[in-house]
C-alpha cells in the first residue's frame, strides 16, 4: 500500500496483527455485528456475508467455498463483538 506525503510516495506498514484479527475479509474494515460461518470459522460483517449470500444465490462460503451454507446457520461471534 502506498499513500502519497507532501508530493513523495511513503510505503505504509501492514496491517497489524491485532488489527487482521478483527477485519471482515470482505469489506477490509472492522468487523461489525461479527458472526462466524460455520464451515471454516472465518469471521465476517453480519451484513458483509448476509449481502454475499444472499443475493448471488449461490449460498457458497468467500473464504473456503462450501456449499450451501445457510445464512441462519452464522453464528454471532461474542468474542470480536464490543461487550
């Protein structure tokens, strides 16, 4: 990633691992209202994988492609979730 300072080209480090802990894979921010899919464990956005899901049909896991995956199986992830 490369971000541009006063007219010179500055490399920014990666993201942290914290930070990667709680990023949604699909929208690259942080989770919000996490839910975990049940085939791989990844955490999403419950609206990021809901809108994947859903209006493609095809009801097939972004991250490792199992099918069908039902959106009332995600599970909500209290772990990533503000208290």
């Amino acid at each position: 990633m490369v971000a541009k300072q006063q007219g010179a080209a500055q490399t920014l480090p990666p993201p942290s691992a914290e930070f990667q802990m709680f990023q949604c894979p699909l929208c690259k921010g942080y989770l919000k209202e996490a839910v975990i899919i049940p085939c791989c464990q990844l955490s999403f956005c419950d609206s990021c994988i809901r809108d994947k899901l859903v209006p493609e049909g095809n009801f097939q896991c972004p991250n490792c492609r199992a099918s069908p995956i039902s959106p009332d199986t995600l599970i909500p992830n209290r772990c990533a979730r503000p208290l």
